[in-house]
C-alpha cells in the first residue's frame, strides 16, 4: 500500500511540473489590424501624459502645456517595426503617443507618466522623425510610473520594453524527463 502511495505521489508531481504556473501574464505583442487599429492606437496611448510643468526646453525649465494624443493606425504598425530593428527580435511597444510642444525648442527634455513602468525597468524610447524614419533616445532614466528623455524634435514617441516568452512560468519537458528519471 505504501508503495502505491508512493508512485502515485511521484506521477503526480511529474505531471504537476508541466503546468503552468499562475504567474502575471508576459508583455505581448499589440497589433494593428484593418478592423481594430484605431482602437490599437487609443489602448497604446491610455496611460500617457506630461505634467505642464517640469518640462525644461534649452536648458530652461518652463510651464507649458504638451498637446498627447493616439496616433494612426499606420505609426503603430512602423513603431513595432521600428522596436523589432532598433531595440530587439522580441522587443514590444509599451505606449505609443503623438506628442508637441507650443513652442519652438532646440532641446527638449520631458519627463512622461508612463503607467506600468518601475523604476530601474529597461524601458527604450524611441521617436519618430519628420522624414518617418525612428530613431532610439538615448540616456533614458525611468522611475517608478515615469520615463525621462530628451529630444531635438517631437512627434510619435514609442515606449518599448523587452519582450517576455509567453510560457511564463512553465517547466520544460527536459525537466519532467530528468524527475522521472531520478524517481
């Protein structure tokens, strides 16, 4: 009977170790389709803002009021292509905004609240510029709901983390060969 108990036991925790764990659901891809793309575009751009104060233009900090806003469904589409090639293969969009200032600026260094993002978090920025070509930002600094960068012009701005796998959480099949194995 103790034997039977005990293999039992054993299968169980074999098979166990191929479920899933209830982990919190991996960063995916968003894609822009022909039939949700304006919607796409206003989920990307949920959660975006910049406070009118704390914006410093030439080295001068100034209140002015930034204009947010979604993008076309077509910028969503060239940002992900943009993050695939700048950033990484598994890199995805975290937000994605259309973003101006009232003033002309040579310079402009702008602190977003991004919601979601920790500080410390490799978050990558990217613009894209007047000839629709994407450049990376560099010397972003992220904190905790906020993401910093500086720009010589402004337009769509891509927030762009590393993508996760989407089996968060689950064992290998090796792993469950090696327990049976040693069992």
């Amino acid at each position: 009977m103790k034997k039977k108990l005990t293999a039992l036991l054993a299968a169980v925790m074999i098979f166990a170790l191929n479920l899933s764990a209830f982990a919190a659901p991996s960063v995916t891809t968003v894609t822009a389709d022909k039939t949700g793309a304006t919607q796409t575009a206003a989920a990307l751009a949920d959660g975006v803002s910049v406070k009118s104060t704390g914006i410093v233009i030439n080295g001068v900090a100034q209140t002015v009021t930034p204009v947010v806003k979604s993008v076309p469904a077509a910028t969503v589409t060239s940002a992900q292509t943009a993050a695939k090639s700048l950033v990484s293969a598994n890199a995805n969009l975290l937000k994605l905004i259309d973003v101006s200032l009232p003033v002309s600026f040579t310079s402009a260094k702008i602190t977003f609240d991004v919601s979601g993002v920790k500080a410390g978090q490799k978050v990558n920025v990217l613009h894209q510029k007047a000839d629709g070509t994407w450049e990376k930002i560099a010397n972003v600094v992220v904190g905790d709901g906020t993401v910093t960068a500086t720009f010589t012009s402004l337009s769509p701005v891509a927030f762009v983390v590393e993508g996760t796998s989407d089996k968060t959480g689950s064992v290998s099949p090796v792993l469950t060969i090696l327990a049976a194995i040693c069992l």
